[in-house]
C-alpha cells in the first residue's frame, strides 16, 4: 500500500510530462532483470517506446502493448535493445554520456561518457537527456558511483547505482507527454 500511495504522490516531473500508474501483473522468475507486465495499455493510450518509472526513478521502456497491458523492458536487461541518452548533473556542468548496459556485480549501470572529466561530485545525479528522443529530458536514474578510464586513456566509464529498486517492482507510472490524450 505505501508504495501505491508514493507512485500515486507522483504527479509532476521536472519536465512537462504527465505520469499514469500501473500496477505490475507480470515478472517471469527466469526473465527476472528483464521485463515486466503492467495493466495499462492501447486503451489508456500507452505505446511503445514510452518511459516507464517508480517511485524513485526510471526502470524501462515499452516495448509492445495490448489493448489492456503493455511489456516494459527493463534498463537492467541482460541484452538492451539500445543505449540511453543521459546526462549528468555535476556541479556546475553537465556531462553527456550513453547507458548502455546495467552489471549485475557492481548492481551498476555503465555509462560511457562523450567528454573528459576530471573528477565527479560525491552523488552526483544522473537523468535522461532527452537527446535522440528516446525518452523525456529529466526523468532521474540514479547517482555515479566510480569511473573508469579505458587502458588506451579513450574513453571514460562511469557506474551509476540505480535510484530505482528493481527487485520490488509493484507499482509503477507510464510517462505521457502533457500534450497527450488523458
């Protein structure tokens, strides 16, 4: 119950979208980190591609949808059918960089990153760009762990720890756009 009235409580993102809830109806043992099945679908104006979130931050994206349910990959998908857009706040400056794998070990996201960065702020937050229009500008995803530089000295990783609990997924919000059918 405390976890519907928190997924309930979230109304507004810092973006002009709008949330519907859902409750999880769906999750194979074996398929565990990668999807569920929500009761909302084509009827309540889902469809694919539409960021799914918690009560704490994103945790996938649609990727097929019924009339009354929609299947939502996870971001902590064993083989993610593509990388995602992110930035991240540090400080002062914002660091661009692409999500492109969740590591079951570290229980991180690997973020490999477009700049150069010297050091990154204790808990320095990362969200969705919303460059590439694969999902909408500030949706919060977690904070940077560590990085990581390449041997060759290229390219820059960083690891991410989710905001999302992934392994108590019952309610969850589909991200609409303001503009949308409600």
């Amino acid at each position: 119950i405390d976890d519907l009235k928190k997924a309930l409580d979230l109304k507004e993102l810092t973006t002009d979208y709008n949330v519907k809830t859902a409750t999880v109806i769906s999750r194979d043992a074996s398929n565990w980190t990668n999807e569920i099945t929500i009761d909302l679908g084509s009827l309540a104006g889902v469809s694919k591609d539409m960021v799914v979130i918690s009560s704490k931050g994103m945790i996938g994206k649609v990727t097929s949808v019924t009339e009354v349910t929609a299947r939502v990959q996870l971001l902590t998908a064993e083989n993610p059918t593509s990388a995602l857009p992110i930035q991240v706040i540090n400080g002062d400056q914002n660091v661009y960089g692409l999500l492109n794998r969740y590591d079951i070990e570290s229980k991180c996201f690997e973020i490999t990153l477009f700049s150069d960065v010297e050091k990154f702020e204790d808990n320095a937050k990362v969200i969705t760009s919303g460059l590439g229009g694969k999902a909408p500008k500030g949706i919060y995803i977690g904070t940077v762990e560590s990085s990581i530089v390449s041997e060759d000295g290229t390219s820059k990783t960083i690891r991410v720890k989710p905001a999302a609990d992934f392994n108590d997924l019952s309610y969850v919000a589909v991200v609409f756009r303001s503009d949308s059918n409600e």
